[in-house]
C-alpha cells in the first residue's frame, strides 16, 4: 500500500506548540484565535470539558484530547486525585484552507492506552514535560509533531472517520487512486484512470467513491486542486506559475473555477490573506 500520509504531510504540515503542562488546579478556558487549533494529553486525574451547547464530557482515564480547527472549550478538573496535563497550540499550515484539518471532526478523543504505536512517543513526551534539561521546549514541541502524524496513522488504520479524505484513505482500493491525485494534480485524470489504479471498474469505483469520500472523483480533484491553489498563493506564488502546478492550463481557467468556488480572483483572495496575516496581533 502507498503512503498515504507523507505528501499530504509534506505539502500541508503541520506544527504543535506546547504552552501548558503539569497540575490543572482550576478551569482552564481555551479560545479560538488565529486559526489555531488544540491538543490535550490528560495524563492523570478526572475533569470535565466544556463546551457552549454541547453536554459535557467527562474523562477519568488517561486521553487525548484533539481539536484540529479552533473550538471554544473549558478544562474544569474534577474532586480527587489531582489532574496532569499537557496542552499544545496546533496549526496546520493555510490554516482553515487546510484539508487536512478540514477531514477531521472538530473533536477527538483518544485513550492514551489505545495509542499502542504511540507509546514511546508518549513516555518521551511525559519524560520531557517533567524535567528542567536544556532544549525542552523544543523537544516537546517536536515530539507532539510526531504524535500528531501517529494520531493521523490511528485515525486512518483503525478506520475512525465516518466520511471525506481520511475515510477514502483507509479504505484499501480508493487510498491509491485518493494517493496519485494528492501526489499528482497536474495530471489530466480520468475516471477510468483513477478506477484502473484502484483495481475497479468505472462504475463501481465512482459508487464507491462517492459512497466513502461523500462526493464524485471529479468534485474532489477540483476541490483539491483549488485547497493547493490558495496552499501556494499564501506563499506569494505567481497566479501562472500555481495555474500549471495544480492543473489547470492557463492563469485564466484556474481563475475561472478559483473565482466560482472561493467568490473572489486568485490575486484578490491572495491580497485579502495576506493583509489579514499581517494584521493579527503577535
């Protein structure tokens, strides 16, 4: 089977901050700021998460604690043994343009027992959150990167979203066909193309297709091309030279769908990004 991370990962990184770790001794609150979004390791103790409109959710096991896009959320520790924690800002880079961020639901919860392929990872982690050495911000920054492509292995091998890019990459036939349009989408694809790669027939590769990932073949390499498209033009990529990387054969045909799926030009959505990075407050 292809790797179906690495690419994705390489063209659509992402990057942990650790800010918090050791007693959780009162509510905690979390807002949702700069595209960030958030990982909690619960390493001991019982405590509730908050959030507006929903029921409460209450952990009294070891977990982890995943929201991909920013969420608005409160960590309230329960009476008894004390609670342990370790909290990091995530940011995929483009932000809410992410499709990697965009497949996952807004919240995962994790037992840390259930992470097997992650349990060195974890103890480094913890080893690091409790000493003094030199270089332990980095170090724990670093290995919360490694969880999180571990959390994004889990998450495809155990088949755990219900639909969208991450349920067609667990799914044996359709990840190679979902793995050459991530890995290739200057290429001029065809149904039948895709359907060969993934050993099906036409027919049933578009069913299933559709079935799994939630919308045609077709709709997603567009939608695909278009996440690359903005990924480049938020590193002040040419309009011309992005056109040719994703696809399209000319500045003006990219500009055409680019305009229909986003209501503005590339150029335009570029420059209303930009001023919009540069305006948020360090």
């Amino acid at each position: 089977m292809p790797d179906r991370l690495s690419n994705l990962l390489a063209r659509f990184s992402v990057a942990a901050h650790v800010d918090r770790s050791g007693p959780l001794q009162q509510a905690a609150a979390f807002n949702a700021t700069h595209d960030a979004g958030r990982l909690h390791l619960l390493r001991s103790g019982s405590a509730q998460i908050l959030h507006e409109g929903w029921t409460p959710l209450k952990l009294a096991r070891p977990s982890l604690l995943f929201y991909p896009r920013p969420f608005v959320h409160r960590l309230q520790p329960e009476p008894g043994p004390a609670v342990n924690f370790v909290s990091a800002a995530i940011r995929f880079t483009g932000g809410s343009v992410n499709p990697l961020a965009a497949a996952l639901p807004p919240l995962l919860v994790l037992p840390l027992e259930a992470l097997t392929d992650a349990r060195t990872t974890l103890g480094q982690l913890f080893d690091e959150a409790d000493s003094a050495r030199c270089g332990r911000r980095i170090a724990l920054d670093r290995l919360c990167d490694l969880l999180l492509v571990q959390v994004l292995r889990h998450v495809i091998d155990r088949s755990l979203a219900n639909s969208g890019m991450l349920a067609g990459l667990a799914d044996a036939r359709l990840s190679k066909a979902l793995t050459l349009l991530h890995d290739q989408p200057q290429r001029d694809w065809h149904l039948e193309d895709l359907a060969a790669r993934a050993g099906m027939s036409r027919a049933r590769f578009a069913a299933r297709f559709k079935q799994v990932v939630g919308i045609a073949p077709g709709e997603y390499l567009t939608r695909w091309r278009i996440s690359l498209a903005q990924h480049l033009l938020q590193q002040g990529r040419a309009v011309k030279e992005v056109a040719g990387e994703v696809g399209y054969a000319s500045p003006a045909a990219l500009g055409r769908v680019f305009a229909t799926r986003t209501g503005a030009t590339p150029k335009a959505w570029a420059h209303t990004r930009a001023h919009a990075t540069t305006s948020v407050p360090a």
